[in-house]
C-alpha cells in the first residue's frame, strides 16, 4: 500500500492543493510496518491535478487535513481511500494510526467559502 500525506513546513497540511510537498509511506498492512518513505515536492496547483498525479504515483491512501469535495471525489473515484480530518502532527504518527486502525475521519477541515483546500 501506498500512503500520501499533504506536506507543508514537514507537518500535516491542512489545505490539500496548497501543500508543499507529499510525503509517500509504502507500507505493509497486514505486518503494520513501513517498508520506505520518500518526500516530493507539490505540482503547481490546478483543480483537478492532484488526484491524478497521486495515482500516477501509485497511492491507494490520502491522509489529509482538509480536502475539497472535487479532490476527493477524483480520488475516491480512482480507488483511492481518503482519510480527512486527520490532525496536525508527525506524519508516521498518522501513518501508525492507520495501520493499526485508530485514525478515523474527523472533521474535515475545508471550507471553500472560506479558501480554497485543493482540488
């Protein structure tokens, strides 16, 4: 399995399409362990790219803080599980939750009248 986490200054980005970078986790669901991770800096934003190039990537998991309705429905439609609501801290502490089945959604925290999170 592959986990993408939206990065910005190394923690949880809370807006989707604004994120610096993505971390990637390859990880083993059934040992619960992450085999590698690697760090890739954002494309520009343009609503709708985002999702795409994540699968490119081969991501079958976003973790995200907050994640516009398009975004998630791309990615949801591309089998793509999404995770939102997710709070602001060490990415392999999401990662860990996961595995183990204790991150569920929370809030999500976008608001599109308010910014945009990405698409």
């Amino acid at each position: 399995m592959r986990i993408a986490i939206p990065l910005t200054e190394g923690r949880l980005s809370q807006h989707f399409g604004h994120s610096e970078q993505f971390l990637f986790v390859d990880a083993d669901p059934e040992q619960r362990n992450i085999l590698g991770k690697e760090i890739i800096r954002a494309p520009e934003h343009a609503p709708g790219l985002l999702p795409k190039w994540l699968r490119a990537q081969g991501v079958t998991v976003v973790i995200a803080g907050g994640l516009g309705s398009q975004a998630r429905d791309l990615l949801t439609a591309g089998s793509v599980t999404v995770v939102t609501g997710a709070p602001v801290t060490d990415p392999e502490i999401l990662v860990a939750r996961f595995l183990n089945g204790t991150l569920a959604n929370g809030t999500n925290g976008c608001d599109h009248s308010k910014h945009n999170c990405g698409s």
